[in-house]
C-alpha cells in the first residue's frame, strides 16, 4: 500500500521513519492523519527495511564514486608526469578494480573480466616498476658501500706500506720508527 502512494507522501514517510525517528505506531497514525491511508505496522516495517536497503547501497555507490574520481585523478596525474610511479597508482588501479566488481555485482552482472584484467595487468607493471626502482637503489647503495670499502682498504694498504717502509729504514733509531709509526696510524 505504501508502494502505491506517490513518491512524495514516500518520502515522507521514510523522512519520518529515518530522520524524525517515528515508531511505526507513530508513523501508521501520522499516515492515516495526514493521508488517510490505513497501513499495518508490517507493511512499514518492510517499507523501512527496502528504504534502508536502499539508502545503504546509495551510500556505498557514492563512498565507490569517490574512491573512483580520486583512482581517476591519480591516473591522469600520473599519465602526465610518468616517473617512479607512486604508491596513489597503485592504490587507485586496486580502487578501480574493486569499483568495477562492486558496481556489477550491485546490477546482478558479472564484471567486464576483459577491463578487469587490463587494470589488473597495469597494477602488475605499476608493481614491477616500483621493484625494479627499488632493485636499482639498492644497487648503487651497495655500490656506494663497495666504494667506500675500496677507499678504506686503499688507506689501510697504504699505511701498512710506510709502515713497513718506516720498519726497514735503517737510518731511524728506534725511538724515531716507534714516533713515525704513531703518526701513521694516528695514535
């Protein structure tokens, strides 16, 4: 009964179940006084129960759809300035994905597998890049590290050379070898 009302008087009603908190006593009198519709308290229960339903699948589409203009935003950004893709790339393709899945399954579809796998398959290349970035900065602080191991064992070898050059030089008494070889190795 309530289904065949227009929408307005609806809205009314669902505005007194949701925002004006009504019981369904309250909301079957209100009807009768302000309709003159009769309704049973069960007839408003499911009439509740379809509008929370609905407004609950409303309120997810929008948090969907806002999840989706942000995927979008960080795409185009980062079709514009491609570089190291940034982590927004990643989470914007996953977003996208679970937008496309959630959107056929709330029209009873399928979802399009083909696009799916498209956005699945530029989430893997976002994900390779991001290792392969990764692999290669660790290269070069492995091969800062491997520098500055070279120059220490370079500054090791050559005191270890005056050293020796230092204990084979016979002209230094040794009080004077024991002073040189202080000032090599800085003691």
């Amino acid at each position: 009964m309530i289904d065949k009302l227009p929408a307005h008087q609806q809205e009314c009603v669902e505005r007194w179940l949701f925002e004006e908190n009504l019981t369904y006593d309250q909301a079957r009198s209100r009807l009768f006084e302000d309709f003159g519709v009769r309704v049973s308290s069960q007839l408003l229960v499911r009439f509740r129960q379809r509008c929370a339903q609905r407004r609950s699948k409303d309120a997810l589409m929008d948090r969907v759809a806002e999840a989706a203009v942000k995927a979008n935003q960080s795409v185009e950004a980062y079709e514009k300035n491609p570089g190291p893709p940034p982590a927004a790339v990643q989470s914007a393709l996953s977003s996208e994905i679970g937008r496309q899945a959630l959107q056929a399954f709330l029209r009873g579809e399928k979802p399009d597998l083909e696009e799916i796998k498209v956005l699945a398959g530029l989430a893997l290349v976002v994900r390779k890049e991001d290792r392969e970035d990764v692999k290669v900065e660790l290269n070069q602080q492995q091969l800062a590290l491997d520098r500055e191991k070279f120059e220490l064992l370079k500054a090791k070898a050559a005191k270890a050379e005056a050293a020796e050059g230092a204990m084979k030089d016979q002209s230094l008494t040794p009080e004077e070898r024991q002073q040189r070889l202080k000032q090599i190795f800085g003691i």
